[in-house]
C-alpha cells in the first residue's frame, strides 16, 4: 500500500469504546492519504465523528459484527456496496477485535471494487487481503489497530504521541449548570450487564464522596435516567446528567473533571481521551492489558482473576458477580484520594498527560 493514498477507508463497525481506541490508527490512516472515510456501525458513529483525521462517516449495522444482529439481507448488503463503490475508494483497512474475523468485511470490499485491503486476519484470506497482518493476543487495542495501519503503510504524523484524543474544541457545556472545580464524575451504566457494578454501590459511592468533600456529577445515557437519578440523589447537591449530554457534551464534562469513576464502558475510554484520570470497575471478563483506559493514570478496582476472566460473557456467569461485588464504597473513595491529591487543578486536560501510554497502562490493580 502507499504511504501517501488519495481516498482511504477505515472500517471499524461495532461500539463507541473500540471507535474511540482506534484513534491513533485513524490519524495515522489520515497523515498518508488525502481524504479519511470511516464506516462504522450506529454506536460508534458519534464517536468518528469526534476523531481528529475523519473526513466523513457513512453508518452501516453489519449483522456479523453487531451484538443482537438482524438477518443478513441481499438488499441491505448490496446498498453497503453500491455506497461503497461510489466513493471511489483506493484502500481500506478493517479493524476489528481479537474476536472478530475481517475476512466477510473484506468480501464486501472487494465486492465494492477497492483495490487494496488491509486487516488483521489469522485465518488464510485467499485473494481477499492484500495485506493480511498478524499480532500478539495481549497487547492494548489502540498499539493493536496502530499495528495495523502501519503494516499498511501508513505512520503517525511527527509530534503525535499515540494517545488517545478528540477534535478540539468540545462544545460548551455551561447550560448543564455544573458544580465549580474540581469535581468527580459517576458514570454508574455500563453496556454490558456483566460489566456493571451493583446499583447499591455507585449510590453509597456517591454519598461517600459527598459526605468527604467532593462534588459530584453523575451521567449516563437516556435509558440510564432512573438509575443517575438514583445515585445523584444520594450525594448532598451531585449534579444528575442522566440522558442530557450528547457524546460531545459528555466529553466536555469529563475533560473538566478530576477523575471519573466507570465500568469497563465507552466513557471510560472517552475519559481517556480528554486526559482525565479513571477509576475503573473492571469485570474481568475481557483482559484488562487489552481493554483498560489507555494513556492516563487509572487504578483497576475488581478482582482480575475471577472466575468469569476471560469469558467474554454478556450477562454474568457467577452467582453474586463477585468479580466487582467485592468493591466497596470505600475502595472507590480510597482509589478517587490518590487519583486526585496529586492532581493539580488546572483547566488544561494534557497536563495530566506526564509519563507514557506503557508506563500508564501497568498502574497496579488494586
């Protein structure tokens, strides 16, 4: 593949969180071509379009990768191509999870007349790959897709770090009527059921760290407004943003706090993203060295050795989910203290940015 191409297309097709991880591959893909269309499916589409390097994103719902996929339809799959194809596209690179295959994406792509096609495959790909790229399991996501973008030809620009990042500037979220700095975010929701910490938890997390002095803002999506109400109500004036942000204003709102407590969830890595330290209620059932908050200073709260780990599981397969039942309240507020004592307060988010992506991501499991 050239180092320099007109139009490029990355294909990353399920969720906000892994759109978000793909970032640094994303602007490596934009430094070598002239134009960056990304096709994606609906939950990660918001996010594209928060990455610097993207040009335009085209939404598709592909029912090999979506987690409740719909049949696989001729017509469906034959509007993906003609839209594909009339974009006149000259490479494409497919990322995926370690458990995702790239090889019916790439089917697709051929079928749409794309010269060359790049993605991580370990099963043989006959003429459907021109660059077929292997990698090591256990690595982050992001240095995973970054991998790959180079085994295509394409390099990170002089000057960028690798991180995680979003376009600036984020919106202004003044009318959300915020709490003065510093304050800590709560984001109780989680994606997946087994990712998520008991509802009971995050409303004695919130009275804690109220009752210690920190103001609290809690936010989720607008399925989740019965639960943020729950847990905001529970803190002495904690903020309750539950369904009232867009990605954009979510983004805005972590940037500006000192630390933001999250299951294994897209806001965790979009707190990444705008550089602030995480407190991460991590279910075990994906490994942590692939899927942490990547970049920042974060501490792992659960037990990693659990027996759901690496299960992958959806709903959790352990009577009492004692990979994170086993957190307390106070373990929360012990982990929030050392993210934040040290912490100065400053309205510039890259500060917080001192040591490396490697050296960040071995914080120690607590």
């Amino acid at each position: 593949m050239p180092l320099v191409a007109d139009h490029v297309l990355a294909v990353r097709l399920d969720s906000a969180g892994d759109m978000l991880l793909s970032g640094p591959a994303l602007r490596a893909l934009a430094a070598g071509s002239h134009r960056l269309t990304v096709l994606t499916g609906p939950l990660g589409a918001e996010a594209a379009g928060l990455l610097p390097g993207v040009d335009d994103v085209t939404v598709w719902r592909c029912p090999w990768i979506a987690a409740n996929p719909e049949p696989v339809d001729r017509s469906d799959v034959d509007a993906v191509v003609r839209n594909l194809r009339r974009r006149r596209l000259d490479a494409a690179v497919v990322f995926t999870s370690f458990h995702q295959s790239a090889l019916p994406t790439a089917l697709l792509l051929r079928l749409a007349g794309i010269r060359v096609v790049a993605a991580i495959s370990d099963d043989y790909p006959g003429s459907l790959l021109d660059v077929r790229h292997r990698v090591e399991d256990d690595i982050p996501e992001p240095e995973r897709a970054l991998s790959l973008a180079r085994a295509a030809g394409f390099e990170l620009p002089d000057g960028d770090d690798g991180r995680l990042a979003l376009r600036q500037p984020l919106p202004d979220v003044g009318q959300l009527r915020l709490p003065g700095r510093p304050y800590v975010v709560l984001h109780p929701g989680a994606s997946v059921p087994a990712r998520a910490w008991p509802a009971t938890r995050w409303t004695a997390t919130c009275s804690l760290l109220s009752a210690s002095g920190h103001r609290v803002v809690v936010t989720g999506g607008p399925t989740e407004r019965e639960l943020t109400a729950a847990v905001a109500t529970a803190g002495t004036g904690a903020v309750d943003l539950g369904g009232r942000t867009s990605l954009p204003e979510l983004a805005a709102v972590l940037a500006g706090a000192d630390a933001v407590v999250v299951a294994n969830t897209g806001p965790a890595h979009l707190a990444a993203a705008v550089g602030t330290p995480v407190v991460s209620l991590f279910a075990p059932t994906v490994p942590a060295v692939r899927w942490a908050p990547y970049g920042v200073r974060h501490l792992l709260l659960g037990d990693q050795h659990a027996p759901c780990r690496d299960t992958r599981a959806r709903e959790c397969p352990v009577p009492g989910h004692p990979c994170l039942s086993s957190v307390s309240a106070e373990d929360v507020r012990r982990a929030v203290e050392q993210l934040t004592t040290s912490l100065p307060h400053t309205t510039d988010n890259q500060m917080r940015r001192s040591d490396s992506p490697s050296e960040r991501r071995h914080e120690e499991a607590v």
